[in-house]
C-alpha cells in the first residue's frame, strides 16, 4: 500500500437533485470540514450560487443549519464567516463526546440487532477499501458513519441526538487528526479493535476503546492547533 495520502478531491459541485437546501448544506459542509472553505473565510453569497447552481433561498437555508452546527457565523447586515476552530472549544466538546461514546460501547452491546452489528461491519470494510486506496475523504465519510450508526444503534435516541449534535462542531477537527500517516494508521487499528469488541458485545472493552479512539484524536487535533505554525483560529480565545 503506498505511503501517499490523496489529496482532497475536487468534485463538480453543481447540484441536481432535491431538495436544493438539503443537498447545498451537505455540500457546503464537506467544503468547511475538508479546509476549501477556511476558517474565518468570508461566504460570497453570490460565488456560493454559481459554484452550486443554486438561488440565494436555498442558500441561506443551508447557512441557517450551518450556523445551528456551529459551522458558520451569521453576521447581522454582514453576511456568513466560516467558524474558527480554538483550543479550548475543541478540548470541552471532545471530553463531552468521551463520555457519550463511553456510554454508546454499554449500550450498544446490550441493545443493538445483529443486522446493526452487521451493517457497521460492512460499513468498516468500506471504510477499509479507501484507507487502502490512501483516500482520506472517502475514508472519512465512512468513518463518521461508523460512529454515528454505532450511537444510532444504542437505543437510546437522547444520547444519539446529543451526540450528533456535538459531533457537527468537531467535524472538522475530527478531519484533521487523520491528516498524519502515523495517525491514520494507528486510526485504522483501533478501528479494527473497536470491531472486534463490538461483534463479541465486550462492553467493557468497547467502553475503553472508544473513549481512547476518541483522546488519541484529541490530542492529535490540539497539538496540531497549539503549533507554531498553526493558522489564526488555532489560538486559545
């Protein structure tokens, strides 16, 4: 397997299916959590159309579920800024999302069906065909859908809902803590493990592992915005 990391892809991002601010909100997010749109970057409504094919109503629709996420800032009277990423909202959600996955290995080995198990199953192996491919955005898609089916699979929507909410602010740093090779690839094996102790229903060694899988991401993300060379939106407010 090469040691090289595609770069970012960049698709056609002219949009054709319904309904428009749906599809222009997942469009847009990719673009934030992917770094084409910069944190700090001021949203050109007018560009923003173009490149979509969109009008501004669905536009600003999408802007309005951005901002709930806590991706975009809406400015009165000056338009929409992509959100900075700092240190210490990074550290206090990722501890929160600790907790809740901690939690997620309990209940999802005591809750989840068997065709759960197996659909995050199939959804690792997917995952897998792009690691090995060293594609980090088709690898990140599965990834997150790895982690919000295991929640969705715990029965208890509160805690899913809690925790996709949370997890739409650190997209984008959760992106970033893939960036190193090392990291992707020590990603990777914890992965395999969080498998292994999910298809045993090993709650205590799936609790540990996530709440790990999830510090190791941390870590990775603070250091990199704690760095010297970090932009701007790294420094602490």
């Amino acid at each position: 397997m090469s040691a090289q990391i595609t770069p970012f892809p960049s698709p056609d991002k002219v949009i054709d299916r319904r309904p428009l601010h749906h599809e222009a909100t997942a469009r847009l997010r990719d673009m934030i959590v992917q770094g084409e749109l910069a944190p700090g970057a001021r949203l050109n409504e007018r560009v923003l159309c173009q490149q979509l094919g969109i009008s501004r109503t669905p536009l600003r629709e999408a802007l309005k579920v951005l901002a709930a996420e806590g991706l975009v800032e809406l400015l009165p009277n000056r338009g929409a800024v992509v959100t900075q990423l700092t240190l210490r909202a990074v550290q206090e959600i990722f501890e929160v999302m600790g907790a809740l996955e901690r939690l997620a290995g309990e209940l999802v080995c005591r809750n989840a069906t068997e065709a759960d198990i197996a659909e995050i199953r199939a959804l690792h192996y997917q995952m897998m065909v792009y690691y090995a491919r060293g594609d980090l955005a088709g690898y990140f898609r599965y990834n997150q859908q790895i982690h919000l089916k295991l929640v969705e699979s715990t029965g208890n929507a509160t805690l899913a809902a809690t925790y996709r909410n949370l997890n739409a602010h650190v997209r984008r740093a959760r992106y970033m803590a893939n960036l190193s090779r090392e990291r992707w690839d020590k990603a990777v094996q914890e992965h395999e493990e969080i498998l292994d102790a999910l298809m045993k229903r090993d709650s205590a060694r799936l609790q540990g592992l996530l709440q790990d899988h999830l510090g190791h991401k941390m870590l990775v993300v603070l250091e990199a915005l704690n760095a010297p060379s970090a932009p701007a939106q790294a420094a602490t407010p």
